[in-house]
C-alpha cells in the first residue's frame, strides 16, 4: 500500500521526549515563581530606625531577582531541549532498536523465506512477547506451506493417473478399431468415475478448510443412522455386522459436512475390516457440553507409529489394505480431520489391541 510519507517513529518520541522535558523545565519555573518569587517585595523596604536612607544589598527586591533570574531560567530552559533531543533520539533509537529486527524479518518473510527466525534474546517485555509470537506465526507458516505443496504435488499425481489411464486406452482403441468398444467404455466409465470422485474429495476437503459454510443445529445420531444405512448394502456383502447404539449428540454446524464425517467414518471402518465377518460398531452420546461419536472395527493389528500418519491426506496405511473396488483416494480421514477441524472438534485415532481401529470424534455440544 503506497502512503504519503510522515514521521518516523524514532523521531515523535523524540519530540515527546523533549517536549516532556521542556514541560517539566516550565512547571519548575511557574513553582519557583509562585512560591517564591511572588513573595519577594516589589520595592525597597526601609529599615525602623534607620536614618532614612536605603540599606543597599540586605533587601533584594523581584525585579532585581527577575533580572538576574531570566537569562539564566532560558538557559536553563534551552540545555533541557537540547538534552530531550538528543537524550530521546538515542533512548528512542536503543527502543526501537528490536522493532526493527521484527520488521526486517517480517520483509524477509515476505520475500517467501519462511526459515528466518528473529529469536531475540533478553528478558521478557512487549518486544521479546512480538518476537516469539512472530517466530511461532512463521513456523505454523512454513509447516502449512508445506503442507500445501505436498498436498498439491499429491493431488496432481492422483490426478495424473486416471488421465494417463484414459489416454493409453483411448490410444489403444484408436490403434485397433476392432477391439471390444463395450470393455473400453466400461474400463473409461471407471476411470472417469474414480478421477470425479477424487476431484469432489479435493473440493470438499478445500470448503472443510476455509470453514465457510452455515451453521445449524445437527444430530450426530440421526446421521450415523443415515450413514449406516446407506452403506448396509457394502456391509452384508462383505458379512460385517454394522451396529449403531447410543443417544442423542447434537452440536452446530453443517448438516452435509458432518453426514460426509460419519460416512467416510462408517465407510473406512467397512472397508478395512479383514478378515471379512467383522463388525462395526457406532456409538453417539452427549458428554457433558461434549458431543461425542465413536466409531470402532475390528480388523488387523495397525502399528502404532502408522496410526497418527493416517489422517495425513493421500496416506495409504499399509496394514489398510483397500480392494480395487473401494480404493479410494487417501482423502477419507483427511477429510475427516478437516471437517471436524472447521468444527472447533478434536479427532482421536486409537488401534484396538486385538486389531483395528477405534475413532472419536468430540465436538461442542448444544441444547
């Protein structure tokens, strides 16, 4: 932003400065002048007694006081604006003097290199409080960028495949017009679906982000019920018993959003339950000002060390093995995480002991 050029900082506290000063050198002067001065006689008094003549040098009278006073007040009176000029340009330049390192890693900042930290050292003030505060503000900085790039270097590798797919059948049926039309528009029809459906999941995962989006009362039950029943057909195929207990759990925010949650939820507990003859079990409930929904499957023993990793997007566990007809796209638990990030919620991942997964979903709870 272009702004027309005015004073610096450094120098209105000097002026401050030495405007204080000047102001206390006048208060000074006024008090000497009203306690004093005013008492001193405005002529020559005439000792009782005397021979009537004027007895030089024992009864000093205010002008004479006033004469010799003056010059001597403004000279006082210029040395103290020239001590709170100089004085405040070198205390107001030590002042400033981390302000500048702030703004000078903030320009660097700007330039794009977020690996630039201030870390000043000293004692805790004002000063010290900005720098950590902007050396944190960076670091969440570079980690999202980061995380951004990774994301968009991700998601243009999961989009490149399906349209390397679909160009290498279309080559192929261009090459051999004999072949089977209705196998090659099957085979598209699948590729096409899987790279629409990876698009939405960037789309969704995109708004989940922003958190722009209407908010409204939203039962957490009556959508695990919804959920539930909608994927009960993937269920009975794959011989999982789907289960959904628990009370009411309402809280605030998007009714779509929050169905999308349960539903991958629901679906990755379906999915991943291997052997097949598992179950799924969904529980909601209201804890206090808590809304709570738990979602837990059996399944393979998950290591540890993969579990946090899994809400990382395009992340594949290993142990979670997916079927080519629900391969998905890695997005399920990101979109899960960013759904119930835009709802002020907390994700928790937890590995069952005797294999699978146990997820819950806290977010604030209204009447």
């Amino acid at each position: 932003m272009d702004r027309a050029p005015g004073l610096s900082i450094r120098l209105k506290l000097t002026l401050s400065y030495a405007g204080f000063l000047m102001l206390a050198g006048v208060l000074l002067l006024a008090a000497v002048w009203v306690f004093l001065l005013r008492y001193v006689p405005g002529r020559a008094l005439i000792v009782p007694g005397s021979t009537g003549t004027l007895t030089p040098g024992v009864f000093p009278i205010r002008s004479n006081l006033l004469h010799v006073f003056a010059p001597r007040a403004a000279g006082v009176m210029a040395f103290l604006l020239v001590l709170g000029l100089v004085g405040g340009w070198i205390l107001a330049g030590r002042m400033l003097a981390p302000l500048r390192q702030i703004t000078a890693a903030a320009r660097t900042a700007g330039t794009g290199s977020l690996k630039h930290r201030i870390r000043m050292k000293g004692r805790r003030d004002e000063f010290r409080e900005l720098s950590d505060a902007f050396d944190s503000m960076l670091g969440q900085l570079e980690s999202h960028v980061a995380e951004q790039q990774r994301f968009a270097a991700n998601a243009s590798h999961e989009l490149r495949t399906p349209l390397a797919i679909s160009r290498a059948l279309l080559e192929v049926a261009r090459k051999d017009p004999g072949r089977d039309r209705g196998e090659l528009v099957e085979r598209l029809h699948a590729v096409n679906t899987r790279a629409i459906d990876l698009t939405e999941a960037l789309l969704l995962l995109s708004r989940g982000d922003r958190g722009d989006f209407p908010r409204e009362s939203v039962d957490l039950s009556l959508l695990a019920e919804e959920a539930a029943e909608t994927l009960l057909p993937l269920a009975e195929q794959r011989r999982i018993t789907l289960d959904v207990t628990g009370g009411a759990a309402r809280t605030s925010g998007s009714a779509e959003l929050l169905l999308r949650m349960v539903t991958n939820l629901v679906q990755n507990a379906v999915v991943h339950n291997l052997p097949a003859g598992g179950t799924v079990t969904v529980r909601t409930e209201a804890d206090g000002d808590t809304s709570v929904l738990r979602v837990e499957n059996t399944g393979r023993r998950l290591p540890a060390d993969l579990v946090p990793t899994l809400t990382e997007p395009f992340r594949r566990g290993t142990e979670r093995v997916r079927t080519d007809e629900h391969a998905g796209a890695g997005l399920g638990l990101a979109i899960v995480q960013s759904i119930v990030r835009a709802h002020d919620g907390t994700l928790g991942l937890l590995p069952r002991p005797a294999g699978g997964l146990i997820v819950t979903v806290r977010l604030p709870g209204t009447p």
